[in-house]
C-alpha cells in the first residue's frame, strides 16, 4: 500500500443510512478472480439505468461529486457480506475516505487494508458536513491522518480519534502480514503448546 | 508472568483493579468488597475464555494477535488471496486448519454440464487449482461431500466447542453454535491467516441475549433470529460478540442454534455463540474431524469448562420471552424491517426517528408495497427453501411436514435447495424429496442459489419471494426483485396459499 498522505478533495454525499455491501458492488461481479477494476460496478444497481446509461437520480453521477476521493454517507455503512470487493470498488472508483457515524464490524477492518481511513464521527458532526455540502456541492475538505484532523471551508471540521495500530499502517503503508510474521517465533511456540494442550486437534 | 500465562491478561487485570485500585467506602465495606469482587473478577464469560486462550502476542501498541484453528473457505473471496500469497512468495502456513467447499457459484440443476457463465466456470476452476497447488482439502462440484460452506463443516465435525473459527463469509458466525468464536473476514485476512494462522483483532464487548419461555408450535429459531434483529437493529450489536441463553435456546436442535447464529451478523455482531451441551457432545462425536476415542475425554472436559461462569458479566443485555415470538416476516429491505405475520405492514408515520421512517418509505417504494396492508395479504410469486440459514435436514422435515398433500399455488415457482448432498441424500430416504416433487416442488442439487443468486438462480424485477435466506436487501436476489425473510415453515404455507399464512392456524 502507498502510505497515506493528507490531502484536499471533493466531498461526495450520500444521505443514506445502512448503504450494505451488496448495494455496494452487486453479487454478479463477484466472480472475478482479481483484485481489480471493481470501481466502474460500484453502487451498479443505483448508478446505471437498465439500459447501462447513467441514472441522473444517483448522487454520485451528479456533476459536482465528479472526482471526489471523500465520502460521507449515514450510519451504519457497509452492513451485510464480508465482501472485500466493496473496499477494492471504492477504492478503485477514487474514494481514499469515508466519513460516517459508523460502520459495520468486517466492512471497517478491510477498509484499513485497501488504504481507505473510515473516519468515525458523532451525529452532530455528520449532520453539519451534510449540510455544508448541501449548501456547496462540490466542496473540498482537507483529510489530515497525522494530525486526525478533517478541514472544511466552513469551519466544519474536527478532530476525530482513530486506533493507533490502524493510523500507523496506514501512515507507513506497512504489510499487515509482514508486521505479524515478525512475531513468527511467539507463533511457534504458541502452536507447540497448543498441540500438547488440545492434541485432538492436531491428530 | 506463569501466573498471567495460567489466567490470561484480563482477569489480572482485573483482579488488580477490583482488589486494590477502585476506591472503597469503608475499611469494612472494603473488606467485604474487595472479596465479593475478586470472586467476581475470576468469572469469564465464554468469549472471554475463547479469547483467551487463542491470544498469541498482546503487546502494546500493536492490535492483540489471535491464533486461528479452523479456517474455512469458498470459490468468492479466497482467489485474491490466493494470489497474493504467490505475489509475496508466502505458504499456507497449516493446509490441515482449512477445509473448502464450491457453493456460490454452482448451478442447483444440470449439473453435469459445464457452468456456462465463462467468469463463474473460471473463478471455480481457479478454487480447484488454488486447492490443489497448496495441499487444500476441497470438496468440489463432483464430491459427494460439496454444498453450502457452512453446512458441510458441521456435517464433518470440523468445528469443536473453544475453537477460533474464520471463514471469508459473514455467515460464518454459523459456528457459534457449538461454542466456537466463529467471525467472517475480507480477503486480506484471507491471506493473513493462510500465512501466519493469526489475526490482528480487537477485543469485542459482550452482549447476551436471553430468551425465555418456549417457542410456540410452527414458531423457529428463525423467528428468534429476526425478532432478534427486529428488535436491535442491523447495527445493535456492532461491536459485539452475541452469546445466546435462556430456556429457549437450549431447547433449540444443534441445527436451530446455527440457524440463529448464522444470523448474529444481521444484528450486526461480530459473532453468534451457543454454549455447548449434550446435544453438541452427541452432535459431534463419530463425525469425521471430531476428536478421536482416544483424545474423547480430555476434548470433552476442555468443552465442559467453556460455558460462561455463574455470574460472569456481559457488556450489554437483552431479554425476549419465546412466546411472544409469533411467526416473523420481512416487509422491508432490512433484516430489522420484520413484523409478526398476524401483524401489517408498517406506515413510515409510525416510526418516530426519522432515520427509520425514511428507510420505511423508500423500503415500501422498493417492496411495492401499501403500508397497513395485512401481511397475510401479500401474495408471492416464488418460494425458496434453502441457504446456509435454513438448508439442514431439520429445516425440509418442517417444510415437507407443511408442503404434504398440497399443491404449489398457480403461478407460483417453489424451489428446495438442499444445502449439500448429504442432506439432499438423507431427505431423500426419508422420502422428503417425493412430498416435494408431488407438491409441485423443483428439487435441486445443493449451492447458495438464490440467497445471494450468483449462480443464475434469481427474481427477475418485480417478482416476489417468501425466502428462507437471510437477507432482503435490495437487489440480493436479483435486480428488482422483492424478498420476504421468513421461516421453512412459513416458506411451505406460502407456496401452497400464494400468500402469506399464519401457519399456527394451520
């Protein structure tokens, strides 16, 4: 992964509650056997019309969201299937944030794998970056992970609290895997006793 | 650190706190206290146990590492990882901890034909070569073991009380069932845990949810699970491990627990347990990954040491009373959007938070359908029986025992969907496949099929199932299409009337 890098960018809203992953990237694409190229299916079933052109009703497809790498959508985002695709598809579409008053266990943790911060933030604080974009479609906040900071034109923007372990991934881009395998020592010793403690598992 | 070994972080953590750091009225009160507490502060609760004793590294500023046992796996979300483990140039670390199914993806019919959807031919073709280069015990298309992942582990005695169970499915929670800490995960955990046999994870809190009484006839652990969530939310129990108590739980078959656990995910939680009893130990025993004779005795006292403690404390509670519990149906495009089936559909007015009311109305604009319509109104245009919800034996006795001597109404499609080919095979010696068939039923070959219709078999726009899967959120069942979440039994009534009944008038 890049390390993350603060940045400014458009805003994109999506005043829905329980936006589930199934919305997110639809069943039929899950077939695929890479990692790639999820992001012209994100969100298929609202964004296209039944003839594939675009549906003007869905806020993405409105104008002023174009390029927008931040997201900020109602509560309990991403709820449902374990499905990566729907991070690999918000992040191969442009966004890099996601702004929301709260997430779904799974779809959190593999936001943090695919390089996406999901800010967690109160309602209050939800409410007044919505209306903010309501108010100016197409307005830039600035994202700061190392100071946990969100900026907006309005003066909107807040601190907002984030697990040290996540935000130094993130910061550094550091393999997950390659941090663990550090520990591969207390693993191994760990199975050792495990296979002396429950020994039906391993017969 | 042999003392901390033995009793695990929390607990000494714990005991320091309730023993010596929080402030006591009285030297007396004190006295009295800091005994009461202490005993309190050795009480677990089973997550608790579990956690426990698979905590590999909790060092500080890095997420605690926890050592996976089981390690389940279908064609969807594993081909990613397996590719990034080649990238990287990684093993899979124990081949033995996993076992994989195909079961998204597969066709219920015709079966011996090639999958004619190319992309879906390719991703199950990649799942057998993955299997093959790294030693991967598979269950394929042709074996006589395949069908939906959370049904074919069961069966083999895979899963054991006190295990850490994963699987790249949110339906994983399934496993609770036997008291083992069974959570889905995303495909870099996939890989993570191929890799390493450990997983970065934040502790959970703990809820339990009792349910008390008993459950009236016709009435199911599905029902259970939907009031659950109608009552909660899809998000309450985020954060959340789920352990279900009370008389009706107990009461609940090895195959009913997993039908209410499967569904922890739909209230949000990350897991769903049950703790192991009698009916676990006799489930288990002579299954084929179950502990062999020789080890019996010393799996089963580990086992019995699982349960919750007397007195242990959860983070949060919440308690229902069985025989409230009335048949349930879903009328919305949320798990939480059910309603008893002597009850209506819902006006969006009624909701006081308008979160809620506006989830209502575009749910009723979805569903197309009317508010204050009685739910025993609405007519169905396909019925389907099956999924890692309710595609077990129990779950096509209940349905066959309804569905005998009837007829599929006119214009109504009914599909049974075994969840894998033993439980196929076991109804048909039971002749539960004749009841089916005489009744108008498509009797099928086991897969996912139209829980999450990826394999072809799907609603067209508009159309209108009574389904026993687990979620009805929009499009899950194919583009347009309408889902109403309800129980085998319920699935049954509703081919025959073309509606819904409330089947304890039956």
């Amino acid at each position: 992964m890049e390390p993350y890098k603060k940045h400014e960018s458009i805003a994109a809203l999506m005043d829905r509650s329980n936006v589930d992953t199934d919305q997110i990237i639809p069943k039929q694409f899950l077939k695929k056997v890479e990692r790639s190229g999820f992001g012209v299916h994100l969100f298929h079933d609202w964004r296209f019309n039944d003839d594939g052109s675009d549906n003007a009703e869905f806020e993405l497809n409105k104008p002023a969201f174009k390029d927008a790498k931040i997201l900020v959508a109602g509560d309990n985002f991403g709820c449902g299937s374990s499905r990566e695709h729907a991070p690999w598809a918000i992040a191969d579409y442009g966004f890099n944030a996601i702004i929301s008053t709260s997430y779904a266990d799974i779809f959190y943790n593999n936001c943090f794998k695919n390089g996406i911060l999901a800010i967690k933030v109160n309602k209050d604080q939800l409410a007044k970056l919505m209306t903010e974009i309501n108010a100016n479609e197409g307005v830039r906040f600035v994202i700061d992970l190392e100071n946990q900071q969100v900026i907006t034109p309005a003066g909107n923007g807040f601190g907002f609290e984030i697990d040290p372990f996540r935000k130094g991934n993130l910061l550094s881009g550091l393999d997950d895997i390659g941090l663990t395998l550090k520990h591969e020592a207390k693993i191994t010793e760990y199975e050792q006793q495990h296979k002396q403690d429950y020994p039906w598992l391993w017969a | 650190m042999q003392i901390k070994a033995i009793l695990g972080d929390n607990i000494i953590q714990r005991i320091v706190y309730y023993a010596f750091d929080r402030p006591y009225n009285s030297p007396y009160d004190s006295y009295k206290a800091r005994m009461s507490a202490l005993e309190y502060a050795m009480k677990k609760t089973m997550y608790e146990k579990i956690w426990d004793s698979h905590l590999v590294v909790d060092a500080a500023g890095q997420a605690p590492l926890l050592y996976v046992d089981r390690h389940l796996m279908h064609e969807v979300t594993s081909p990613q990882a397996f590719e990034g483990l080649r990238i990287s140039g990684r093993k899979v670390r124990n081949p033995h901890s996993i076992l994989a199914t195909m079961d998204h993806c597969v066709p219920t019919k015709n079966r011996d034909q090639p999958i004619a959807d190319p992309i879906a031919r390719k991703q199950i073709e990649t799942m057998a070569d993955n299997c093959l280069e790294n030693g991967l015990n598979l269950y394929d298309m042709k074996s006589p073991n395949n069908g939906v992942i959370h049904v074919v582990v069961p069966e083999h005695g895979f899963v054991h009380p006190g295990m850490v169970v994963v699987c790249g499915d949110s339906h994983t929670a399934t496993h609770g069932a036997f008291g083992a800490l069974a959570f889905g995960i995303g495909t870099s955990e996939v890989e993570h845990v191929m890799a390493t046999q450990t997983l970065p994870q934040k502790k959970s809190k703990t809820m339990q949810v009792v349910v008390n009484g008993a459950l009236s006839k016709y009435a199911s652990a599905k029902d259970i699970a939907l009031a659950i969530t109608g009552k909660i939310g899809t998000a309450g129990g985020t954060g959340y491990v789920i352990e279900y108590t009370g008389e009706a739980i107990r009461e609940l078959s090895m195959e009913g627990r997993m039908t209410l656990c499967n569904m922890a995910i739909e209230a949000g939680a990350r897991a769903g347990l049950v703790a192991p009893d009698e009916k676990t130990y006799e489930y288990l025993q002579g299954r084929e990954f179950a502990p062999s004779a020789q080890h019996w005795d010393q799996a089963l006292a580990y086992w019995k040491s699982l349960p919750s403690d007397d007195g242990a404390v959860f983070d949060a509670t919440v308690t229902l009373d069985a025989s409230d519990i009335a048949p349930q149906v879903s009328w919305g495009t949320s798990p939480e959007q059910v309603v008893g089936v002597d009850g209506l559909v819902p006006a969006p007015e009624s909701f006081s938070d308008e979160i809620k009311r506006k989830a209502c109305e575009g749910a009723l604009a979805y569903m197309g359908l009317t508010a204050n319509t009685k739910i025993t109104d609405i007519a169905i245009d396909l019925v389907f029986i099956g999924s890692c919800t309710n595609g077990r034996i129990e779950d096509f006795r209940i349905a066959a025992e309804v569905a005998k001597g009837t007829k599929v109404a006119n214009g109504v499609i009914a599909i049974a969907v075994p969840g894998s080919y033993h439980v196929k095979q076991q109804a048909e010696d039971e002749g539960l496949d004749k009841i089916f068939i005489e009744a108008g039923w498509e009797w099928r070959d086991p897969g996912c099929s139209m829980c999450l219709a990826m394999n072809g078999d799907e609603l067209t726009k508009g159309q209108r199932s009574a389904s026993t899967s687990n979620r009805n959120f929009e499009g899950r069942q194919g583009k347009g299409g309408r889902t109403h979440l309800v129980s085998p039994a319920m699935a049954a009534a509703a081919a025959s009337a073309g509606h819904f009944v409330d089947i304890r008038k039956l």
